[in-house]
C-alpha cells in the first residue's frame, strides 16, 4: 500500500459511496440489498470503511451470530469490497485487522464466511492471521 488509510466505523454519509463500491467491485452481482440489509442490523452488525486521500476505497461488514450446538458466539465476514483501482495493495486486509480487536462487542470475535462465493480467498485469510478450515470458516493460526 503506497498511501496512509484511515480505517473507521462507517457513518450514514458513508453510504452513498458504500452504494456506488459494490456494483463497482462486483459488477456482475446485486450487492446492495444484502449489503443495506446488513447496515440496518447495528448494532448486531460492524461495518468499517478504508479512506484514503477523503475517498472511501474499502468497506467490510462483521455480523454477530451465534453457533449452532454451542454458546460460542462468532462474527461472519463479509461482503467485504475493495474498489478496484485500489486492489492488490492490501486495503482489504487493514480493514479486516482493523476489525478484529474492534470485535470486542463480540468477546473472542471468529471469523466465518458470510456466502461461499463472497469467501476471502484463502491467502488473504493467512494475511490476516487466520486458517481456513474445512468448513469453510477459519480459525487463528
């Protein structure tokens, strides 16, 4: 990452750009109404945003969940969007960092997928600190 990002919990003047990320980043899928779906969960939902230069360039969503079979609370990931001038630098993965200790409203936050085809790539989970697993979800490495 050649530029200082500011990560931050989203606002509501966020979403205007939130809004024009999705379609830009995954233009052959609709986003949104999962993604204003989610916005409107706070505060079961963490959606932090990547700024850089004033220009929101990444946005992620943690959603509390619970665990079937368990009292173990878990947060899913995801969508988690990063425009694509600004891929392959790494943003995703500071917003997902930033993420984590933010997770304390979950206690002991876990990561999970929120949809297969949304799953961070494998690699990218390894950035951040996490395995994947078979499931499908990840743990600390």
């Amino acid at each position: 990452m050649t530029e200082s990002i500011e990560v931050r919990e989203s606002m509501p003047g966020d979403l205007a750009a939130i809004e024009l990320l999705y379609p830009e980043t995954f233009p052959d899928e609709d986003l949104l109404a999962l993604v204003r779906d989610l916005l409107r969960e706070a505060p079961a939902a963490l959606s932090l945003v990547g700024i850089i230069d004033s220009r929101l360039v990444g946005h992620v969503i943690f959603t509390k969940c619970g665990v079937v079979g368990s009292s173990g609370k878990a947060a899913l990931l995801g969508p988690l969007a990063v425009a694509p001038a600004w891929q392959k630098q790494r943003i995703g993965s500071a917003i997902v960092l930033a993420g984590q200790p933010a997770g304390g409203w979950l206690g002991r936050i876990r990561l999970a997928e929120a949809r297969r085809r949304l799953a961070v790539p494998q690699d990218q989970l390894r950035r951040v600190g996490r395995r994947p697993t078979l499931t499908g979800g990840s743990r600390d490495l």
